[in-house]
C-alpha cells in the first residue's frame, strides 16, 4: 500500500484554518468521527467533499476505504487530529504526509501565537 499525500485536503485544511474554524484544546480519540459519522458524511455531501476531511488517499482502493488519515470532525479542523496524523505518517514512514500535518499544525499555531 503507497499512499499519496491529498493535496486537495491540505489546501482545504488551510483554507479553512485561514477562515478560523478549527479547535485546538480536544482529544482527537474522543472527537474523531466514527465510521458511522463518515458514512453520513460521504453520503450527505459526496465523494470529494468527504476526501477533502483525510489527508492521505491510497490509489489502489475504492470507496470509503481509499482515504486515510482524518483530521477534523467534518466542521473544523482539530489541531489534535493533525498531531495524530504526523504521528502515525511519521511511523510508517510517509513522510510527505507527515510534513503536510506539521505545516498546518504551525499554520494553526500562528494563529494562536502570544
């Protein structure tokens, strides 16, 4: 399995950080959406819609399965999510992916900057 860094969603994921909507203080076990949630989701608003909620997509698979590595809850983009994405990237080794979470955690931390 090779996946590929989604750039569409790290474009998404910026857009809406510039816009303001993301959380910074949550748990990313207790707000990451359940495969329920993302069943709705992918059937309410569509195949690209729901991608541009995962970081990472793997060519080879079809469907719901073809996307990985969520980072918000289908509102806001969770600062907790992206740690959680550049953890799990930056064990298997997925570099591109890893690097595109730390850059949107620091575009978050500007933001937030004292």
């Amino acid at each position: 399995m090779t996946l590929k860094l989604n750039e569409e969603a790290v474009e998404f994921a910026r857009s809406l950080i510039d816009e303001r909507k993301y959380r910074i203080n949550t748990v990313w076990s207790v707000v990451e959406p359940s495969d329920r949630q993302a069943g709705q989701m992918l059937a309410q608003a569509g195949w690209e819609d729901f991608a541009n909620w995962y970081l990472a997509v793997d060519p080879e698979e079809d469907g719901i399965g073809a996307v990985r590595y969520p980072f918000g809850d289908f509102r806001s983009v969770h600062r907790s999510g992206l740690l959680d994405v550049r953890q799990q990237a930056e064990l298997r080794g997925e570099q591109d992916i890893a690097e595109a979470a730390r850059e949107l955690v620091d575009w978050i931390d500007h933001f937030n900057a004292c």
